[in-house]
C-alpha cells in the first residue's frame, strides 16, 4: 500500500512538472521577438528535414529572398510575404511560403499582439 501511495505521488509531481516546463515563453519585447524568430527560422532553413525536401525538388535553386514574416499571439505564422528575390522560380517560392506558414514558433505573444519580421534567407 506504501509503495502505491509512493508511486501516485511521485506521478502526479512528474505529470505536473511536466506541464509547467512545456509551456512557450510569452515575449513582449519587439527585439527579442524579432532575434527569436530570425534564430528559429536560421535553423528551419538549415534543418535536416527542410534540407531534404529542398534538395529532393529544387536542389539546383540558389540565391537569397526577402521575406516578412508575420507572427500573431499563439506563435503561429499568420501571412508570409515575398519582398525581394533573386530566386525566380516559382515553385520553390510556393514551397518556401508553404513551408513556413506551417511553423510553430517556440513562445507565444502578448493578447491582441502581432508582429511582423523581415528577414534575409540566402539558399
């Protein structure tokens, strides 16, 4: 009965450690909501799995694309807006834009925040 009562507890402190360190950070400051979503998007980009999806279609595409990336309270990508590019073609635009709207950020935002990031990926 000892060692059930002991077992019980000791999962109920885990299941609640557990919850409390799964929780995203709420930023608020616009600085460290922008170098959080550049070092984010840095390492999407030089992921193992967008690497392979990029090489297995556009593996000839180089170049660099400006991008703004928009970021709404539950860390979500909210739009995904081409600004410049050398890169012309199309389709890996299309994956690049499908790509990222499908990311989650690690942190959340303030109620009623959103913000909108610029960033320079060179491929």
């Amino acid at each position: 009965m000892k060692i059930l009562k002991s077992t019980l507890v000791f999962a109920f402190f885990m299941l609640c450690t557990t919850s409390v360190f799964a929780q995203r950070p709420v930023l608020t400051d616009e600085e460290e909501v922008s170098t959080t979503v550049t070092k984010e998007i840095d390492d999407v980009f030089h992921g193992e799995d967008f690497l392979k999806k990029k090489n297995k279609k556009y593996a000839d595409v180089k170049g660099t694309m400006v991008i703004d990336i928009g970021v709404v309270q539950n860390g979500k990508v909210s739009s995904f807006f081409k600004v410049d590019s050398d890169i012309k073609n199309i389709d890996f635009i299309n994956f690049m834009s499908d790509y990222i709207l499908q990311h989650k950020f690690q942190f959340k935002l303030q109620k009623q925040q959103r913000y909108k990031i610029r960033y320079t990926a060179t491929f």
